[in-house]
C-alpha cells in the first residue's frame, strides 16, 4: 500500500447514505460494484470503502469512506461509466445523502 501522504493533497470524502428498507439488498449490490470498478478502473481512485453498521438490522445506513489522488481524480470517478450507472440506479432508493470532505492529517 503506497504512503496517502506521499503526494500533495488527497481529495478524501465521506458518503452517508440513508437507504430506502425495501431497497437495501438491491443498493449494496450496486455500491459493490460501484466501488470495485471504482479500484480497477480509476488510477486516482486510493481507497473505496463500504461500511455499514454493526448490530443493527433494522437500520439501513451505508457509509462510504474514500480516497482519490486529488480533486480531478474525484472528478473522473463521478464522470465514469459506472459511477453514472450507480447514481441513476440509485437516485430513487436514497432517502437522504451526506456527503463531508476531510483533510488528511495523518495517515499510512
């Protein structure tokens, strides 16, 4: 794994995504494919994670934590084929996004 700090400012965002009950399955199927294409495809693409959480079954959360080289990297992400894909398959299953930018402090 390359050094998140080795060149100048990652562009680093969180994605919280309150997801429909009934759609769910169906979403983590498509966030699945999303961040893998993601990390294939996308040279800029440095980390693309998926979480959801523990011990909760009846909370349907999915929260994306990722790392691109820089700004324009994140722009090529959100341009590419199965980003656009996954956003028009979604749109309707979301009931609400948050979306936050961080700054790298620290990292490996």
């Amino acid at each position: 794994m390359r050094n998140i700090l080795s060149s100048p400012k990652p562009y680093i965002i969180t994605v919280e995504f309150d997801v429909a009950a009934d759609n769910i399955d169906q979403f983590i199927d498509l966030i699945i494919q999303n961040a893998s294409r993601s990390k294939v495809d996308e040279p800029g693409c440095r980390r693309f994670d998926f979480l959801r959480p523990t011990g909760h079954s009846e909370e349907f959360t999915v929260f994306l934590y990722e790392i691109y080289d820089d700004f324009d990297a994140f722009n090529a992400h959100v341009a590419s084929p199965h980003f656009q894909a996954f956003d028009s398959l979604t749109k309707t299953m979301v009931r609400q996004k948050t979306v936050k930018q961080y700054e790298m402090l620290t990292g490996n």
